[in-house]
C-alpha cells in the first residue's frame, strides 16, 4: 500500500510543480500544497490515516471570497422570502447549543465569518450568532447541513419522531428556517442544505475561509475525521475549530487522531474539543 500511496503523491507533486509557473497568481496556494504533500510523503507508512490525509491535501484554496459574498452569490439569503414562519410550531431543540464555550471562544476571537457543520434546527447557529454580533454586527454564520438528520436521529424512536417527516422526507430544515425567522437573524444565519464534504470542496473552490468553524455533524469516528480534515483548509490561520460530545469514544479518536497527524494540541471543556489554527 505504500508504495502505491507514494506514487500517487509523487505523481500529484509533480503535476502541482509543473503547474507553478503557469498559475502565477494562484503559486503561493499551490506552494503550500507542495509543502503539505512534503510533509505527507514523508509520513507515508502511516497506514490509513496517511491515505484519509490525502483529502486534506488535494484541496487548493481558490480566490478569497467573503462568507457573505458567498451566501449572497448562491441566494442563500432568499429562503426566507414568502416563507410562513408562523405555520411551523416553535421548537429550538439542540444538544449542548448554549455550552459557556461558545462564550469564551466568541469573546476571544471575536470571529465575523462562523461555519457550522451540523445544524439541525438552528440552537447553536442562533446561539453563536447572537454572542458574534456584540462583536461583529456584520457577523455571518454559515449553517451546513442535509437536514437529513444523522445516524442517531433514525436509529433512536424518540429522535426520530423529531424529525418531522412528510410523506417519508424530513422537514428539520423548515424549523431551522422557522427558528431564524423568529429570532430575526435572517441577515446573519444562512441554511446551505449539503453534505459536509460537498459543502467543503464548494467553500474552498470559492476561496471561502471562516475564523470560527463548529463540527457537530456525523458522529462516527470516520465522518468526524473527514469533517474536520475537509474543514481544516476551511479555516484561517489563528482561527478556531470547536466540535461537540468529546465524551463519545469515536469523537474522541477521530479528533486525537487529527491533531496528531497535525502536531496539534487538542483542548477540551466539559464537551466540546477545540483546535487552533497556528
Ligand atoms: C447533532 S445535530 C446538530 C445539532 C446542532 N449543532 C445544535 O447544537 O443544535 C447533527 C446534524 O448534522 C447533520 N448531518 C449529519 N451528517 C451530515 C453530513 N454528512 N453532512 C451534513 N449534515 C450532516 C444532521 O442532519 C443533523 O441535523
């Protein structure tokens, strides 16, 4: 296997190399690919997570775009329009949304640009939001989800009942959109119904990066270590990644397992993980 993982990866250097001189304006993001891939060439051995790492480093930033640039290019900003609110029932349902974290992270970075991976019906979004615009008024939080529900919300009954269907589809995503409308944040909480790593490609492909990105997602160790690998380029240097249930063995590994790859420190508070971007 190593020898195969080697020669793809040689491979793409060269092909990134080659392309340097022609891609002048985009050299300095392909330079750092060059670097990434250094450094997974000489881990290669690592098994499998030298492979899933290999996603992190196909991906090359495209031309900076603002958060908001991004919602207003794909009329993320137009669900609200003709929506009746009213009609959907009030129900902020979340999973440790208002954590004293949020607080903490928000006061210190003061982030306009948050992404959220894993939204449900909007609790933690509506949360941070609010906490972001007493520093940003202008503050933006890009909420990414299926609306599809995880694992859990189909496997448990009681959870499942939640996810409202109608005729067989879920309708989460009208009482996220409910939720927003009610806490007039439809200028800062935007709904992109997507999967995490679709979502990341789309993101990086625009040249989209966030100062504060929250995983709450799939659970499973896999999606955990996908979700924050395709995030990671997602995120700007001194930015934050926070994720949630750090008590769930699969969470944890995925996230241990992450950082050491990254030779990264992982905090911890309570349930929530954290990673700073150096
Ligand atoms: C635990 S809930 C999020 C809770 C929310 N952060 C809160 O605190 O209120 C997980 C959400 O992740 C979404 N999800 C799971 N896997 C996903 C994936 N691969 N891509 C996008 N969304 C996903 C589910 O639809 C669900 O709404």
């Amino acid at each position: 296997m190593t020898s195969r993982i080697t020669r793809y990866l040689a491979k793409k250097y060269l092909r990134f190399r080659d392309r340097t001189d022609a891609l002048s304006e985009e050299g300095e993001a392909i330079l750092r690919i060059d670097r990434r891939v250094d450094a997974i060439l000489r881990m290669v051995g690592g098994g499998s997570d030298t492979e899933l790492a290999i996603v992190h480093a196909e991906q090359a930033p495209g031309t900076r775009a603002s958060l908001r640039d991004f919602v207003r290019a794909l009329e993320l900003d137009a669900a609200p329009a003709k929506f009746d609110a009213d009609a959907i029932g009030s129900d902020m349902q979340g999973w440790g949304s208002q954590s004293p974290l949020f607080a903490e992270v928000i006061d210190k970075l003061k982030p306009r640009e948050i992404v959220e991976v894993g939204t449900w019906k909007g609790a933690s979004a509506i949360h941070m939001a609010r906490l972001a615009r007493a520093h940003q008024p202008d503050a933006v939080v890009l909420c990414i989800d299926t609306w599809l529900g995880s694992m859990e919300h189909w496997d448990f009954d009681d959870v499942r009942r939640d996810l409202d269907r109608e005729h067989g589809f879920p309708r989460v995503y009208h009482h996220f959109l409910a939720n927003v409308v009610k806490s007039g944040l439809t200028n800062h909480v935007f709904g992109l119904p997507l999967s995490s790593l679709t979502a990341a490609q789309l993101l990086l492909k625009r040249g989209v990066q966030a100062d504060l990105i929250y995983i709450d997602a799939g659970h499973a160790e896999r999606e955990v270590f996908m979700d924050i690998d395709a995030f990671w380029p997602v995120l700007r240097p001194g930015g934050i990644m926070i994720g949630d249930d750090f008590s769930w063995p699969e969470v944890q590994r995925a996230v241990h397992r992450f950082a050491r790859l990254q030779k990264l420190e992982v905090a911890s508070f309570r349930q929530k993980w954290q990673l700073q971007k150096a």
